[in-house]
C-alpha cells in the first residue's frame, strides 16, 4: 500500500485540510481529497487532530555504543518515533566516544537499521572529550555520516583558544559548534542551581554565571572568527539576555531549551528525588518564565529534548552520588504544549518551527523540518491536541524510565508517525 489519505487534519493547527501521501512523499494538501485516492488506499482519520512536520531534537542522548543498559539506538529511536520525532541527533558522550569517522559511522548505520527514525551523529570537538585536542573534525563530516554539528556535551569546551579552534575549523564546511556553557571550576561540587532553595538544603550551589560566562565568551568568539555556535540547554535568565544581545549584533549564535527547563523549578529538589537532578539544574520560576518568553519571541531559537536515560540504579541512590539527567522523547511536545501553547505564548505553526523547522536548519538535516506541502517528504506527525492523561513511564519505549513527569498530567497525545511515508507509529502504538 502505497497511498495514504490523512482525513480532516488541522495542517500547523490551520483549519482541517487532507493529506494525501504517495510512498515516501506528499502528494496534494487540500479539500476533498478523497475523490483522488485509489482503490485500497488506507485512511487515516485525523478528526481535527493537529498535523505536524515530524519533529527534529538537536540533542539526544542515545548511549550506544558503550552504555546500552541505559539505551540503545533502537529503544532511543523507538522513544523518539513515540513522541512525534522523525530525526534526531546523537550526542557524543558514548564509549568510546564518537571522536572519529568510524564511531559516527557506527552510530549512523545503526540509524539506518533499525528504521524508526532518523540519526545524525554529533561528533566530539575534543579528543576523548578531554578538552586538549581537536578531534577528527574534517574525517566525521566527510564521513558516510557527513556529521555537521560537534559538541563535547556533558563537558563544557571551557579552554578559549581550543573553541576558537573549533569554530574556525566547522567555518570551513559550515559547520556549527554546540557548547555545554558551564564553567567548571565555578561549578565544582555543585549539586543544584545555587540561590535561596540550595541555601536552605545546603546543597552545593551552581550559579548561573557559570552559565552565562561562558556563552558570553563564546559568542564573541564566534563573532571574531565569523562561525556558527550553537548554545546546548539554555537555563538562566541572564543566559537568555547574552543571546539577545549577541542576535542584535548579527552574531551567529543559536539556543535551545529544554522542555523541563520550560515547566520545572529548582522548589523540586525539596523532595531530595533524584529524578529531579539534572545538568544544568533546574532554576527559579524567574528563569522558567525568561526561558518561556524568550522561546516565543525566537531568542531561543529551538526546544531540544536533551534525553538522557540512565539505568534505575544511577537515579534510585541519594542525591549527591544519583547521575544527572531526565528523559525526555515520549513527553516533549505534551510539555510544550502545556507550556506554550496552552498558555497561548505559541501557535502551533510556532511549535513545528521551534520543533521542526528551526532544528533541520541548524543540523541541517536533509529532508527533515520541511513544509507540510504537495511534493515535500512525508514526515509526518498527528497530535491529539485534546488529550489529558497522566504520564506512566511503563509504557515508555525508551529502556529507561527517569522521567520528572510520572502521575503528572499532561496535554496532547502522539497517534502517529511517519517517516518518508512509512508508518512507525499508529494509534500511538509503534509498528
């Protein structure tokens, strides 16, 4: 079957239209589309459910190779085909770490395999993620896996003249850099963001300059050499005002958020549960309300997911020896929408560009974040706006389940995807 007929969808939340894809792309977007479809085409019957170009996270963490009791590209692919998500990009943090042409090589092929969605790897910008030497920068994007973005995520590029290197070096084949903003020794010991709540638990504190420092040496790095420099999990208030100022004097810097970053507040870490430790921590509700405006008025420029799964023992343990990090995949465009659009900060049209547009672009990801339009590839997903339910992480299909959000309700609900035409999600059951 190679005709699919999407009946009465809301195209970016516009008014019901159809869909009709033809194999691995859209063949007409319009009105009584039905006349047009052959005989055994299958229907799928929207009922004014939102149509979305599949969404495109900038920064997941998918473990393999190396960390596969936490997650491996086919469960972290199957999470992401779950929560809408058609390509995203892998992080470098594996064992080994994806430092060389034959570590992305690997990941990107395990990718193709398994089928669920795209993967592009992320490639390490320092050897080993050490911080002293350049990795194979050239070799992983003339690889098969034509890497674009670096970042030695999970550890800030914190040496000057190293990042200088680096943005020079990408300059080269357009490439961007994607930075980890935390300065480490003003961060030594930290446990949680550094403010009133810390002071009362006498949790080590992590302050934002930490952050904000390092994304103002940073982009005016990027504005010397003329590069790109991508901002990973933005978190402060004061983060938000650097990257303003930075897009007012035409410097090439992007940020993203992440959707806890977007709802949670440091008032969490009261409970002492692990699930609520994370890297950068979670911040006051004066940040969480910076962070909302700002991804509404385009300075922050993308919502990322930054997934990061951990096996049940890393987070079942007291807070100061728990590992950092939530997953995000299967819960990302409900937190969204409670956050944005149910708030009325974002359209949906804003959603499919923060969450789709805007991240193909900076990765540049081929034939993802494309319109929803006759001729464009059918990468797709239907969202039940109307949906309230509570989120069970039994249900996930990422291998791990550290989720901030379990018994909490949630708007919106994922029932299906597709990629280039093909159905990896119907019913919200993956195929």
């Amino acid at each position: 079957m190679s005709k699919i007929l999407i009946r009465g969808a809301k195209v970016l939340g516009g008014a019901p239209q159809d869909v009709l894809i033809d194999g691995e792309a859209v063949e007409a977007v319009g009105t009584g589309l039905s006349a047009e479809v052959v005989e055994g085409a299958e229907i799928v019957e929207a009922d004014g459910k939102v149509l979305l170009p599949g969404l495109v996270d900038l920064h997941t963490h998918l473990r393999e190779p190396g960390r596969e009791d936490s997650e491996t590209v086919l469960t972290g692919t199957r999470a992401a085909a779950s929560g809408g998500y058609t390509a995203v990009f892998a992080m470098a943090n594996t064992f080994p770490v994806a430092d060389t042409a034959g570590v992305v090589e690997q990941v990107w092929r395990l990718g193709r395999e398994h089928g669920y969605c795209d993967v592009q790897p992320i490639g390490a910008v320092t050897v080993g993620l050490e911080g002293r030497k350049l990795a194979e920068l050239g070799a992983m994007h003339e690889s098969a896996a034509g890497v674009t973005v670096f970042s030695d995520d999970g550890k800030c590029v914190d040496d000057a003249v190293i990042m200088r290197r680096a943005l020079e070096y990408v300059k080269a084949f357009g490439g961007v850099v994607a930075q980890h903003a935390q300065e480490p020794r003003l961060t030594e010991g930290a446990q949680m963001n550094e403010g009133v709540v810390s002071a009362e638990l006498g949790l080590g504190g992590w302050p934002a300059v930490a952050e904000e420092s390092v994304i103002a040496r940073d982009v005016l790095l990027a504005e010397h050499v003329g590069s790109r420099v991508h901002i990973c999990h933005l978190s402060t208030a004061g983060s938000v005002e650097i990257v303003r100022w930075a897009k007012s004097r035409g410097i090439q810097v992007t940020a993203e958020v992440t959707p806890h970053h977007l709802l949670l507040t440091d008032e969490l870490v009261r409970t002492y549960d692990p699930v609520y430790k994370v890297n950068p921590p979670l911040r006051t509700e004066r940040d969480v309300r910076a962070l909302r405006e700002a991804l509404a008025d385009g300075t922050i420029d993308i919502v990322a997911t930054d997934h990061a799964p951990h096996p049940h023992e890393d987070k079942d343990c007291e807070w100061a020896a728990a590992a950092m990090g939530m997953v995000g995949l299967e819960t990302a465009l409900s937190v969204v929408q409670e956050t944005m659009v149910d708030t009325g900060l974002l359209d949906w049209a804003g959603v499919a560009d923060r969450m789709s547009f805007a991240p193909a672009r900076i990765g540049r990801a081929v034939g993802h974040g494309r319109p929803v339009s006759a001729g464009e590839p059918a990468n797709l997903t239907l969202v039940d706006t109307a949906y309230r339910g509570q989120v069970d992480p039994a249900g996930f299909a990422s291998r791990s389940r550290n989720t901030p959000y379990e018994g909490r309700e949630l708007p919106g609900r994922v029932t299906h995807t597709w990629l280039r035409g093909k159905a990896t999600l119907v019913d919200g059951k993956l195929t």
